[in-house]
C-alpha cells in the first residue's frame, strides 16, 4: 500500500470521518458546512502580547461536543467558540490519562522526561512535579506574564508539590485528580479544596465554583498579559451534576467510611452510578460554564486579545460518545488520545474554520511561549513544536512524529500512519486515513514500515526515564 503524506491525508481524515462521525447530527452537520480548510492571516493584529486562556474538560471525549458529532449532547457555547475560531480534528492529548497529560502541558515535554510524569496517574504525596522544573508559567512570568490556576492541578500534594510553587501566582482549586463534587473529598479521603495552599470552605458544586471564580479572574483590571489555565473536572466522575447533593452525600459518607485507598477508589469511581442522560447533563454544564467565562471575557473588554485553547486531558470514558473511535482513557487507540481541541483569537485568527493538521498537548506550551516571546529553558528542551507559524504566518508544519508511551502501550503516528503495541506486546499498523476505527490491521502487509516505525519510537523511548519496578 503506497504511503500517504500528512498533507493528502488532511483531507482525507479530517473532514472525510469528521463527516462520517456527524452523519445523524445535523448540527454537527451545518458546523461543518460552514467551515473552510484553516488559512492563516499574516500581518494581522497589532503586535500587542496576547493574555492566554487554556481550558481542559476532564475526560471529555473526541466526540462529545455536538460540534463534533455528538448527537445526543447540546454544547452551543463550545460550537460558538469553534466557529469564531478553529476546530481540530487530528488533535491528541499528551498521553492516555490525567497527570501525565498535564505533566506534558506544563512542561512541554514528553511525561517520562521526569518521575512525576511517570504516574499513571498520580496517586500519592510521593508523586509530583519537581518545583525546579521549568513550566509553561514560570517562563511566561520571566516575561512580564500574571499567572494563575484554576481547578484540577493532579501534579502533586503539598507541602512538596503544587502550582505556587511551579510558577503560577495564584491557584484556587484541587490537588488531586478526582474529587466528590460537593463535599470535596478527594482520591486520598481528605478535604481538597485549595486557595493557594490553605483550606477553602466550599460545599457547593464544584463546577459552579471554579467559574465564579474563573470570571472573577479574567473580570479583574490586568496590569499586564495574563495566563489562566482553567481546568474543570467535569465530565470525570463521579457522575454528579447540579442538583445531586444526596448521591454526592452518599459517596461523601462511603470515603468516610473507608478503610483502605481501594475502597476510597471505589466510592469516587461510582461504578453503580451514572447514565447517558446524567452524563450529557455534566458535559452540557461544562459548555454552560465555559460560556459563561467567555462571557466575562468579552465584558471584560479583552476577547479580541485573548487566545483561548479548549482541549480534554485525555480521552473519554464509559459514557462517553467516541464514535467512530476504538479504546477510550488509559489506552493509546485513538479513543483514549485524540481529543476535542478548540483555539480561538479573534485579532490574529479567522473563524469558521477547521484543521486537520495532526498535534498534541507540548505543542501548545510551545505556541504559547513563542506568541509571547519567552524562551524555553536550554537545560529542558521542548518536546512540542510550536504552531504559531502555522496559525499566524502561514508556514507548513514540519513533518515530525508524534510519540506516546504509557506502561500498558506505545503508539507513534508519522503522517497517516499509526504505530500500536497493545497491552499483550503485539505490534499493529494503521492507516488513519482510511482506517479512523483501527480495524484492519496491516501489519502483515506493511512490515518495512512496521519496523521502521517501532524503530522511530524505540530511539525516542530509549531517550526516556524507565518505569520504576
């Protein structure tokens, strides 16, 4: 089978199973209509650094906006967005599960570059990011950038690890990666509700809380360029949305109750709770609060020099819709990494339009840091290729490979191509470009590319931290 360059199989992949996916979603539909193939427009804008809104869902799938195919789910405020802006079609999370993803984001570099990265996920006061590492905010604050955190950190617990002392000026959320919505027991048992580092007493839904205190951020009269990074933990379970204060009490009592982690586990994991309908309901109040923080912005006099990036941490989970998808979180099949990926910038960027281009998470850290002229540190080099050629002077990505590593699997896409190593240690090969579900496997007929694939991410591996035993 002859090979495919990246820039055919844009057409192919993108706008062909996008289609594919939405073909009973007629709003999916006419939000695809109305796109054209993304081009950038060089020379625009006034040279003025942009502030920089970066907003995570929590194991949101590929396919759960209405926007991108979802038939059942209603995400207006995330559909507006994508239309005033550029939807991703090929975009990927920086690896399969929470922290490492984050790790990736906040550092723009592959997770196994550093221990804490190589928790999948965080599960302990142990695990962390080294508070001399380098990170997305404290670059951006040795150029004059206001840093904050809001929401799911999921990189460490104090007193060793949080985002005060990673560079963010201030932070108002979790440490952990999951917490009970109202109560806000969190993975460890203990209360994990957090401004800066003490206590914050806050019994209401935690969705509803982030966002008052996301518009009162971006509300604020700025002094100079800003970064937030807003990260909800909607849709993540436990499956609760506004209004289910009694089953959130009685996962509340059961974490109480607990005697061991596994059973603290297996009450925020709510594995008897949660349904379709109760899962649209936590994504469509993910969209409602998303709006309602642009809508603060737009007040606020900044949207037009804002760039703001939606994205989810990883793939979606057991209600989630993936379709036409295979695997989900904690597996690197595309279900578990290619996520829903938004940027808007109305003083730089077009609207209605879409990208097929393939990406992932450490390309953001890298945009970010050259649209505001801050340079990575030489001592930790990036990972990410930066976009902003791309999105803002109409250059062509360089060809390059993306690469994944988790314990359970490896993956490496170049162009069309996917190399996978399932869990059993068994290599495939896709076509993406025909193949978006990872069904025909065409390993057997493809073996010099197999192997030079697994050879490409073998040299990228062997340049990783091993696994602890």
């Amino acid at each position: 089978m002859p090979q495919i360059s990246r820039r055919a199989f844009g057409g192919l992949v993108g706008g062909g199973a996008v289609t594919a996916v939405a073909g009973t979603a007629t709003a999916a539909q006419a939000a695809e209509s109305a796109e054209r193939p993304f081009a950038a427009r060089p020379g625009s804008g006034s040279g003025k650094r942009p502030n920089f809104l970066v907003i995570l869902g929590d194991d949101l799938g590929w396919a759960d906006l209405s926007s991108y195919g979802a038939p059942h789910i209603k995400t207006p405020n995330l559909d507006r967005l994508a239309r005033q802006g550029v939807r991703f079609t090929d975009a990927y999370s920086g690896s399969a599960t929470c922290s490492p993803t984050r790790f990736s984001l906040y550092t723009g570099r592959y997770p196994g570059r550093t221990p804490g990265g190589l928790a999948e996920p965080i599960a302990n006061r142990t695990q962390g990011l080294d508070p001399n590492h380098p990170t997305l905010a404290s670059l951006l604050k040795k150029v004059g950038y206001s840093t904050a955190l809001i929401g799911k950190w999921h990189c460490g617990w104090l007193p060793d690890y949080s985002p005060t002392k990673s560079g963010w000026d201030e932070f108002f959320g979790n440490h952990g990666g999951v917490l009970e919505y109202f109560s806000k027991l969190g993975q460890l048992g203990d209360y994990d509700l957090y401004e800066g580092d003490a206590e914050y007493k806050d019994l209401r839904y935690y969705t509803q809380v982030l966002t008052e205190r996301a518009v009162e951020y971006v509300s604020r009269e700025h002094g100079s360029p800003w970064l937030l990074n807003l990260n909800f933990t909607t849709p993540h379970w436990p499956w609760l949305a506004e209004g289910d204060e009694e089953t959130g009490a009685e996962i509340a009592a059961k974490i109480r109750a607990a005697k061991t982690q596994a059973d603290i586990s297996n009450a925020l994991n709510h594995y008897d709770g949660g349904s379709v309908a109760k899962y649209t309901e936590m994504v469509e109040s993910l969209d409602a609060a998303v709006g309602e923080v642009l809508a603060a912005l737009r007040r606020s006099g900044q949207e037009e020099n804002t760039l703001v990036v939606f994205a989810s941490d990883n793939g979606g989970e057991r209600w989630s819709y993936l379709w036409p998808l295979s695997g989900e979180k904690f597996v690197l099949q595309e279900g578990g990494i290619r996520v829903p990926t938004i940027v808007r910038w109305p003083a730089r960027i077009d609207g209605h339009q879409v990208s097929h281009e393939p990406l992932f998470t450490p390309d953001w850290t890298a945009t970010l840091l050259e649209v505001a002229g801050a340079r990575p540190d030489p001592a930790y080099p990036l990972d990410g290729t930066s976009l902003a050629g791309y999105l803002l002077r109409g250059e062509q990505l360089p060809e390059r490979d993306l690469f994944w590593r988790v314990r359970a699997n490896r993956a490496l896409r170049r162009g069309s191509w996917k190399y996978y190593q399932d869990s059993a240690g068994k290599d495939h090969l896709y076509d993406l470009g025909a193949d978006l579900r990872e069904q025909a496997d065409l390993a057997p007929d493809e073996p010099e590319l197999l192997a030079e694939l697994k050879a490409a991410w073998e040299k990228t591996a062997a340049t990783l931290l091993p696994y602890p035993s």
